[in-house]
C-alpha cells in the first residue's frame, strides 16, 4: 500500500472523527505519513459527519480526500452524499441499516450491521466507531493491528478500555464472517 484515502461518513454523535483520529494515530504509530480532517453539520447530533484520512508511505501535497479507497457510510444519508466520491474498485462498507444500495458494478460493497452490533452485542452504542475501526482494519490492513490498538487505547475514556477492545474484536469478526459483494456478485 503506497498510499490509501478513506471517508468515514454517517451522522453526528457516531464518533466518526474520533475514529478518524484514531486511524490516523494508528498510522503515525506505523512511521506512516498521514493528513487527517473532519466537517460536520451545525448540529452537534444528527447533522452531517465524515472524517478523512490520507495515509501513505510518501509525502502528502493535498490534505483533502480526492480519489477515494475507501468509503465507510454508516448512514443512507452519508452514502448518498459520498458514493460518488468512491473510485472504481474502491470498497464500500455499509451498515445494514442502509437500506438503499448504491447502483455501482464497480465497487465492492460490504454490508456489515455496525450499528446493530455496538447496541445490541456490545449493549452500548456509542462504541459503533470503534466496531467500525475493527472492519476498516480487517479489510484493509492499512495500519498494523498492534498499532491501531494502540490508538484507541490512548483516546477511549478510562474505564472503557476492555469495552472498546472489545468492540473492535467485534469489527473484525464482521469482517470475516462476512459474504464479500463483488460488482453486484457474491464473490
């Protein structure tokens, strides 16, 4: 991997720049150069939230995702807004509470129930962005595994650390008990 541009998208309060941050602490942690940013709407739940993340192994000119690899939507809204963004043979995650799917055959797509499992295997929601990190990682090994434990680990509340080992244990396990969606095929 040279270099790798990823999109968290989905609405306020589902700590999509936290993981952002995280991402890319992770990939700092890896002596990977990395650009991180964020916007969200004026509402501080609800709105509109995406974090980007560039990482790569050369120097970075631009800080704004422009090709994406990557696109995590946890939200229909976010997907609508962002699948354009998403390059050919990019991979999009979605979770399964989408329930309108991009009309792409030059994408893969992952619909994996991140919401669903913070709340209710985890029994705590708010770790949803973690579970997420765990499925970006299991698909994409874009930083190492020690690393982006390392990571959360550093930014999560005290006293939640075995929770959000947890969580993203969750996310891999999504990942690999999960059917992969080829341009419109199971693969």
């Amino acid at each position: 991997m040279e270099r790798q541009e990823l999109r968290l998208s989905g609405s306020g309060g589902q700590g999509l720049i936290l993981a952002g941050i995280i991402l890319a602490e992770a990939a700092l942690h890896d002596g990977k150069n990395v650009v991180q940013s964020q916007s969200y709407g004026p509402e501080a739940r609800g709105g509109a939230s995406k974090a980007e993340v560039i990482i790569s192994q050369k120097e970075i000119n631009y800080p704004k995702v422009e090709d994406c690899d990557i696109l995590l939507s946890l939200t229909q809204v976010a997907c609508n807004k962002y699948i354009d963004s998403l390059k050919s043979g990019g991979i999009l995650i979605l979770d399964s509470s989408v329930t309108i799917k991009p009309e792409r055959e030059d994408i893969v797509v992952y619909t994996v129930p991140i919401l669903e499992t913070a709340s209710e295997s985890l029994g705590k929601p708010m770790v949803a962005n973690i579970v997420a990190l765990g499925s970006i990682f299991e698909l994409t090994k874009v930083v190492s595994r020690d690393s982006l434990e390392k990571a959360v680990l550093a930014r999560v509340p005290r006293g939640t650390e075995e929770l959000n080992k947890q969580a993203l244990e969750e996310g891999f396990n999504l990942i690999k008990n999960h059917k992969e969606v080829c341009y419109g095929e199971v693969c």
